[in-house]
C-alpha cells in the first residue's frame, strides 16, 4: 500500500473510532465542535489533494488511468465519511471573525438546515469518484472525473462561506 493509502486509511480510522465510540457512548472525552471541524478539514485536505492530481489530468489531456483510479478510489471513500462530521454542535460560523484556518469552520447553515440534500450530494460526489475509480478507458474516467468536479465545486458554491 502506497504511503498515501496509509494516512487516508489511517485518517478513515481514527474518524470511524472516535465516532464509534461517541455513539456507543464509550467515551469519557467526546471530540469537542473544534476537534471535529479539524477532522473534517483534514479530510477535505486529503480530498484535495487527490482531486488536485486529477484536475491535472483533465486539464493537460494526459490521463494516468492507474494513478487517476487510485485517485479517485481515495476520494470516493472519503466522501462517504465526510457529511457525517457534520454534528450541529459545528455550526458555528459567525461572520466578521479573525478565524484559525485550523479549526474554525467556514461551512454554512444550509447544511444543517437541508442535511438530507448536503449528504445526497457528498453522496452523489461518491458515487462519481467511485465510477472514475473503476473505469475502463480514459473517455469514462473523463466523464466521471467531470462530474465529480462539478459535484465538489456545487457543493463548496451552496456549502461554505467564502468570506
């Protein structure tokens, strides 16, 4: 397993637990809001950093069908994850703040006030990130890379504030 694989599986890992555990109610030190805005900035980092190589891909022509379905693979189960750190307790934007880029959140109110139409399109996100992981020729992973941009950029234009 490549290096990435190895921190994405691990970031997978520790959010499964510490989830797990707050649910089940086994843990004596719940994340607080900012612990879990970190993590779902990291996660979104990872995403990036994934999606930045396929971007790369679409935009020069010269698609690596073996690394973009690696890619692709990484964001697909990550954005599975990801709508599920969203608890109310981070909605905490508050306009005109001097934020930490760490753990200070930038998402907005829709997402808790349509949290069925945010996790359809993390979702929906999955699902084409999952179908540029399996695709057998480089017109269907430029089909489906397309359509996973288009997803994150949407999501990120109705989700998060830009101030």
């Amino acid at each position: 397993m490549s290096r990435t694989g190895l921190s994405i599986g691990g970031v997978c890992l520790a959010i499964a637990l510490t989830a797990s555990s707050a649910v089940l109610g086994q843990d004596p030190n719940p994340a607080t809001p900012k612990d879990v805005i970190f993590a779902r900035k990291t996660l979104m980092t990872s995403v990036g950093t994934n999606m930045y190589v396929i971007d790369g891909m679409l935009e020069t022509g010269k698609i690596d069908l073996v690394a973009g379905r690696a890619n692709a693979e990484s964001i697909s189960a990550m954005l599975m994850a990801f709508p599920h750190l969203f608890p109310v307790s981070t909605n905490l934007w508050q306009a005109n703040l001097k934020r930490d880029p760490a753990t200070d959140t930038l998402a907005d109110a829709a997402i808790w006030e349509s949290r069925s139409f945010f996790y359809k399109d993390a979702m929906a996100a999955s699902k084409y990130a999952f179908d540029a992981s399996r695709a057998q020729n480089v017109a269907d992973f430029r089909k489906s890379a397309r359509d996973l941009r288009q997803t994150c950029d949407g999501c990120h234009s109705t989700y998060q504030h830009k101030d």
